[in-house]
C-alpha cells in the first residue's frame, strides 16, 4: 500500500514539475526530476544492484556447499549400517 502512495505522490509532483509554467530548462528539469526519483527510492526498501549481486554470489557459493555436505552425509550414510534398536 505503501508504494502506491509513494508512486502517485511521485507521479504528481513530476506531472507539476513537467507543466510548471516556469518551464525549467532541460538540464534543470533532469536534476529536479532525478532528486525527486532518489528521494522516493530512498524511502523504499530497496538495495544497490552491488550489494543485490554480491549477496546472489554469496547465497550461490552457500548452496554449492550446501550439496557438496548433502552428498557427503549420503556417502557416510550408505557406508554406516543404520543403528540396530
């Protein structure tokens, strides 16, 4: 819900700045329009792209692990006869 709020109030602050009558010069409507853009993504919760692929290289490298001690423990396991009650 959240977001919807924040995308309308976005959405109509851009619609004021793009039929301002003052009518901004390119240059300075791109500032003001990239300042509104960071200011609504800065309250989102969002991470950098950096931080998104180093985290994905992370969890890879977990899961290769992760099978690598899964084979492992199968291996044990077909070696070891099961415990006898």
């Amino acid at each position: 819900m959240l977001h919807k709020v924040l995308i309308d109030a976005v959405s109509s602050q851009a619609t004021r700045l793009l039929m301002s009558e003052r009518g901004l010069p390119p240059p300075e409507l791109e500032k003001h329009l990239k300042a509104l853009l960071q200011s609504a993504l800065a309250k989102l919760d969002v991470v950098s792209r950096d931080e998104f692929e180093t985290q994905q290289a992370v969890l890879m490298r977990t899961r290769e692990r992760l099978e690598a001690l899964e084979k492992r423990v199968e291996a044990l396991e077909q070696r070891t006869p099961p415990p006898t009650t």
